[in-house]
C-alpha cells in the first residue's frame, strides 16, 4: 500500500461521493479555518465567495485555491464567518442583513455570547446558527489552511429555539463535504464543554508553566515527561485566549474556582502535613485525579485502559521505523505512541500502547528480536 | 543495523568498559528501583545482595536475578536503601548501625526530610549521602526491573557538610556502572527543583482531572490532545503521592501557593471581564505561561523550539513505519512524534517535529511521495 493510497482511503472513508452543498458559499475571513474552509469545498467543487478585512490576507487565500473575489450581484445560500471571537456577532450581524436569504455560521470557540449579542441587535436569528470545528491549532493565517483540516474531527452545531431544523440544513452538509462529523448541543453545553476540556486546562498549563519563570537552571533540568505534558499548550497566544476566556468567562471561571477550593485544601494539608486528616486530603485529590482522569474518551471515542511497553531506540527516524514495522509483523496494534528522550544521550525511549492482552506476547516477541525493553 | 546493534551502541555509549565499583552492594528493598538496580549491577558483575521486609518480593527479586540472599557476615562497601519515603531514614539509620564500615544511600524522592532525621536521632551522616535517579515510572514492584532503567537519565547526587567527597566516592561509581549521569546538588536545590518540576505540575494535573469527573459525557466528547496532555499524570498512585508530598509540604506548599495567588487574579479577570485591567491581567498570566514553558530543555538538554509537521496516516504501525522511513530517507532528523486520533475515524495525525531549517524540505518532499499533510 502506498501513501497515495491511504490518502484516497480516508477521504473514501470521510467522504461520500455525492457533494451535499448547492449554491455559493461565502467565507468571511481568510485565515486558518476560513482558508481551509475554502480549500475543502473548492476540492468538493462548491462555488466559493471569500472576503477579508485584509486585501493581502484575502489575495493570498485566493492564490492558494481557497476561493473567489467577491463580485456584485453574489447571493450566497451560506455564509460562513470566521473572524476572531470579538468580532464575530457583529459580522455575523451583518452578513444576515447583506444577504437576506442566506443561513449564517460561525466558528468562534464560544457559542452562547455571539448568539444572545445577536439576540439583543434584533438580528434575525432564524437564519443563524453558531457552530464550532474541533480542529486547526488556533495558529496560522491561510499560509497554513490545509483541505484536510476538519477530516474526522467533531464539529458542534449549536442549534437554538430561534432556527428550525430545515433551515439549518445547508451547515450540516458543509460539515459532511468537508470530512467532519456533526455533533448537536445547544450553546449553553458548548460553552460549559469547552469551559472544561478546553479552557480551564489551558489556564492551569500556563499557571503551571509561569512557575517555571524563575526556576533555577539547575531545577529544570530534572525536568521529566510529566511536567512537559502538563505545560506543553501552555505556548498558546495570548492574544486568542484572551478573546476566549474574555467570551466564554463565567464558565471558565466555575471550573476553575472548583478547582481553587480544591487546591485550598490541597494547601492546608500541605501547610500542616502533620495534622490529623491531612494525608487523607492529599489521598483524596489525587484519587480524585484518576477517577477524572479515566473518564477521557480514548481512541476512537471508547473508553480503554491500554498498557504501555517502552522499548529503548537508537535516535533515528530509521531505528523507529523499524521498530514498528516489526510490532506489524507481530501483528499487534499499536494504540498509542510517545517518545521520551534521554537528556544527553543519543537515543530516546518508545512508549508503546497496546491491549492488555496484547502486551504480554509484544514484549516476548521483542525481546528473542533483540529490542531492549525498558519497562512495560 | 539490526536492533541488537542498538542495544549494542547504547551500552557502548553509556557503559565505559572497566566497571569502577568493588566489593559487594547491598540493596534494601526489592521493588522496581532496588530489583532494577540490582540486575544493573550483576550484569556488570557486582557481587549484589537484597533484603527486603517481604520474604515473597526478595525471593521474587533473587528469581529474576538482581542479586542474591544476605549472608552471616556479609561486609558491603556500599548499602543502598530503595525502600518508600516514609521510612527512608529509618532503614538507613539501621543499615549505617549495622555496617559501620560501609557509605551508605537512598534513592528517594525528597532528600532533606531523610537528612534532617538522621541528623536529629545523632546517626554517623559521614558516612550517609542520599541520591535520587531521575527514572521509573513510580509504579511495579520487581517483576518491572529493568537493567536498563537508568541508562542516559540524570542521578542525583545530594552531598552536604558531613561528608567527605573521598568518602562518597562509591555512588559515583554506582551511577555510573548503571549508566547514568550523576548531578550534583544540595538536598535543598534538589527538593526545591523537584517540588517545581515534578510534584507541583502532579497536584496541578490531579486537580485539574478531578474537574472532569463530574462533567456530562458530551463535554468530554470535546477533548482534545490539550487536556489529555495536561491530565496524563493524573493517573498516578495515590499511596505513593501522598508520602512524597507529606515529606516534601513546604517547597511544593511555596509553588502551589504562588499558583494560587496567580489564579485568583485570572479568577477576578472572569468575574468582571469588562472592567478595565482585566484582559490585561488574562494576557499576562497566559504570556507567563509562554515564558515559562520555553524554558523547558528540549532533547539531549538543549533549549530549541523544533517546528511541528502533521501528517495523516492509516492507523495501522505499518503506515506509520513507512512515514518514518521516509522523513530518514529524506535526510531529515526526528526531534519528537507524538500521535493523534481522530476520534471516530480509522486514522490518525502523526505530528513530526523537526528543526525549522528543515521544516519546508521536509513537506515538499512527503507531498511529492503522496502524503498529506493536515498541518506545518
């Protein structure tokens, strides 16, 4: 089987010959996701409208492929706006008075603000209906728009009582033409979703990674895995989040005031480790953690515990490789992935996730391959 | 290259022939640290000697080869004391009464609480210097052992005023007969640096899980590879924890304690995000994160920010090992791979990070072999 192949299985797999969109579709805003919007339809053959505050952002996205200028007398079936969170509802405002048949969406990563500002403009939001991809690395500018972007991601449709189904039907077929998987909650559950899985974490990474700041050199190179997980989408831009925590702020600020009372008695128990009751109160935040902590859907959506077998790996592309290939021939599935490197030493560890069941012939056949296994 | 060559090249790398320690070791304590480092030093030929408080674990530990049973009259030159935190000094206490002749470590994972008690109950600290290696995976017992654990992973080498450097001469020869990289601190750096990088980012981690417990199986729906990265160690033992933060209180208290304060401002932010200062105060604690993070040693210690590259593959090891393949005959290095699911479909995105310079090279080339690249 060659790449070439594959790409052809996903997209089979992804998407369903026949194309559901008709019409134009117009895309406010030429950046990432609305680039990559364009792309994916333009590869669908949808007739693409793209507009931009930006006449360099907009000529740019245009050369890559991801649509058209605008011309007088477009009428769009769909709009699709895609402009920072501050901005959204008052574009999305706007375009439903340009185009008075079309159905407006959005992707701002919060849904309920935009919808009640529209509500309170007296816009007319029987033809909007907010959405949000789970995809795109919150970075880029249509320099980095891909077609494949949004290919079996999660994209929310956040209906509300103002729209009827019919009428919304147009956002479902974009989702479907561009891979992605629909998936129905109301603003409200969006909101309180993305508060917890999303932005609450990326306020504990950065919290976490600004005590790094003044951390003797010495301390951090004891750093291991751990501590790199915990902050790695702590290099986030602040620019973002601010508009996203601005916008989705009481719900951000629940979850993690919860987690502030938590980490209170955290410091109490710290404070006076000696006290009855304070080892039972450390115990409890952290069973605490790994009853949470399992409830994260695994790959592909289930649920699993899987176990880990590390394998020692000389520090090349081809020694990895190989050590897959092999793991193919065994005929095990791999689940999982992660490299861990030896600070100083030319060759990293490789954590293999396998079933359970799995793990045990994995090892053995490994070790008469001669792999060195440095845990399982 | 066959992969015995590796194992091959890595012990050539990390074990200088001429093993450097003489006479006999002895290792209190059976689990994954002592077992392991008992079969590190029989394969190097050292005369090893375990006890352990269970008879099952020791004769576990002696089955699989780590060393063997004590003997009337057995005068080790070094004593190394692999047992839980809590009982750290008192076994070390003992071991130093009942070989007077021998230096005697630990390997836990504070180093100023074992000390200060050996100091305050008057034992003979000119021979005692506790030690911390910077591997395992806090979990397993002696059936995980591995001679290999600490190959290339940086020891901790916690001298104070007591001890003579002459003295302490023995755990340097130790470390490096394992084939790590002994690093010397005080035990207030190390319990400073580990409060920092390793037992504040595990509160941190558990109290952010913890929030997810409680949250509707739709947001969880939501999760993507950020929360999952900030909840990994979220898993970890409770049992284990719970000494490790009781003998380490006041340096994790001092970090947490300063995320604390740091989080009630973002907490104020979200409680009033339309007064002035407050997006302001939301961009300084994400920007602080920024900072923080990249201080971080990337691989073999260096600082380098490496650029990501997203690729789709079939999610099959086959598929992955061809990838890898490829990027080495392109003649780029892999700096890091972590894997991504996409929830609900039969592939993945591999994420390849690679030094900038060869970034631009490196998609060329897989696009003109058939790859698609979901993201650079």
């Amino acid at each position: 089987m060659t790449p070439g192949d594959v790409g052809g299985e996903v997209a089979g797999a992804g998407h369903p010959a026949p194309r559901r969109l008709d019409g134009t579709v117009r895309i406010v805003g030429a950046g990432l996701l609305g680039a990559s919007i364009g792309l994916g339809l333009r590869r669908q053959g949808v007739d693409v409208v793209l507009d931009d505050v930006s006449p360099a952002s907009l000529r740019l996205a245009i050369d890559y492929g991801a649509g058209r200028a605008p011309l007088e007398g477009d009428t769009p079936t769909l709009v699709v706006v895609c402009v920072p969170p501050d901005v959204t509802a008052a574009i999305v405002a706007r375009e439903l008075e340009t185009f008075p048949d079309a159905l407006v969406t959005d992707v701002a990563s919060v849904k309920v603000a935009p919808l009640r500002a529209l509500q309170e403009a007296g816009a007319d939001v029987s033809r909007y209906i907010g959405s949000h991809p789970m995809a795109g690395r919150e970075r880029g500018g249509p320099i980095s728009a891909r077609a494949d972007l949004f290919i079996g991601r999660p994209w929310v449709v956040a209906g509300h009582d103002g729209i009827s189904y019919r009428a919304a039907a147009a956002l479902e077929d974009l989702i479907l033409d561009l891979g992605a998987t629909p998936i129905e909650m109301t603003p409200e559950e969006h909101d309180a979703g993305v508060a917890v899985v999303s932005h609450a974490p990326q306020v504990v990474a950065s919290l976490m990674a600004a005590r790094l700041r003044d951390a003797p050199d010495a301390s951090l190179g004891l750093a291991g895995q751990g501590v790199r997980d915990v902050t790695r989408i702590a290099s986030s831009d602040p620019a973002l989040w601010v508009q996203i925590l601005g916008a989705n702020a009481s719900r951000v600020e629940e979850v993690l005031r919860a987690l502030r009372d938590d980490l209170d008695d955290v410091l109490g128990a710290l404070a006076a480790p000696e006290h009855p009751g304070a080892l039972r109160a450390l115990a409890e935040s952290i069973g605490a953690g790994n009853a949470g902590v399992a409830r994260l859907p695994g790959k592909h959506g289930q649920s699993t515990t899987f176990t880990q077998v590390v394998v020692m790996v000389d520090d090349t592309p081809g020694q990895l490789a190989l050590l897959l290939t092999e793991i193919g021939d065994i005929g095990v599935n791999l689940e999982d992935l992660r490299l861990e490197h030896s600070p100083g030493a030319q060759f990293g560890l490789a954590e293999v996730s396998v079933v359970p069941e799995h793990a045990e012939r994995l090892v053995a056949e490994l070790v008469r391959r001669g792999w060195t296994i440095a845990g399982s």
